[in-house]
C-alpha cells in the first residue's frame, strides 16, 4: 500500500474532530486570532535576531495561555489537556518558538509541580507558573553533573526536593533569567 501523499496529510486538521466541543473551536479560534494579530507579524524579526520574545509571551500570559489546564484555583484557566493541545498546535503554525515556550513551561515547568509537588509547593509556585510571573522550564544537566544516562536515583525527599536554582547553571529550556525553579537532585 501506498504511503499517502504529503498535501493530504497537511490538509487533515484538529478542526474537523467529532471531539471537539464549540467551546474547544471557541478557544481554538481565540489563539488563532492572537497568533494572528501578535506573534506572526513578529515572528521572523526574532528568528532573525535570535532574540526571546518577551513581549508576546507576556501577552500570551495576559491572555492565560500559559496555564491552559492548570485548575483556575490555582491561576490558571482550568481547561482540558485538548484545549491545550489546540493551542499549542495553532501557535506553532505561526511560529515554533512560541509553541515550544507554552509546551515547554506547561509540560516540562508547571505540569511536574502540579502533578507531584506537595500542596505547599503547588500553592507557591504554580499560580506564578499559571499566570506568567514566572516561566517554567526544565533542565537535566549541572556544570560536572554525570550524564543523564548514568544518573540514578530519584526525586528528593519531601518539600525540600524544590528549590530555586542559584550560581552558574547549564543552558537550559526556558531559563535566560535567575528565579527560575529546579529540583535539588
């Protein structure tokens, strides 16, 4: 059997899902419009500068895209993991960059901390996460740290395991500024 043809695996959408709600197009519509009107005009300026865009991500906080499924006791917008996929999927047809800063801060940044934080933990750091004064991010490398492959053991134990990071550390996802958050082990 053939393998189908490129065009027509571009031309299949979410859109035509019988899984989406109107509330899902509703949204899915809301970040089309955003990433219409604010990030493609942008977009290529900042792949061309090799700059971070601060301003549309900040936009994109206002808008509560970086905490699509986080419970709205919690900040964030308290919708399903579908909305987030959509969202995420609609911004990256305008530019990656800012699809794999939401993906990045919500997966790798605030979904941990959620999902196994203590409630101490969550209640610090996730409504931060949730509303964008702060962006998550993830980093698995230390200046001297063994590689990943090598590495055993686990999470630390209780509240202490959270911390945020201090001194000199690797590049990593999401990280230009200090204050961001990473585990002690």
């Amino acid at each position: 059997m053939a393998a189908p043809a490129a065009a027509s695996l571009v031309a299949c959408r979410v859109t035509s899902s019988p899984y989406l709600t109107d509330e899902h197009r509703r949204f899915q519509a809301r970040v089309r419009e955003f990433a219409l009107a604010r990030i493609a005009p942008v977009a290529r300026a900042h792949d061309e500068a090799s700059s971070f865009p601060w301003e549309t991500v900040g936009a994109m906080a206002r808008e509560g895209f970086l905490g699509i499924p986080v419970p709205r006791s919690l900040g964030g917008l308290g919708l399903d993991t579908l909305s987030y996929i959509l969202a995420v999927e609609e911004l990256a047809k305008h530019d990656a960059s800012h699809a794999i800063t939401v993906s990045a801060h919500t997966t790798l940044g605030t979904s941990p901390i959620l999902a196994f934080g203590t409630p101490t933990q969550r209640e610090r750091w996730v409504p931060l996460l949730a509303t964008g004064r702060a962006l998550g991010g993830f980093g698995l490398t230390e200046p001297g740290a063994p590689p990943a492959g090598r590495m055993r053991g686990g999470p630390g134990p209780g509240p202490s395991a959270w911390r945020v990071a201090t001194g000199s550390p690797a590049p990593r996802s999401s990280s230009p500024t200090p204050g961001w958050v990473r585990s002690s082990r």
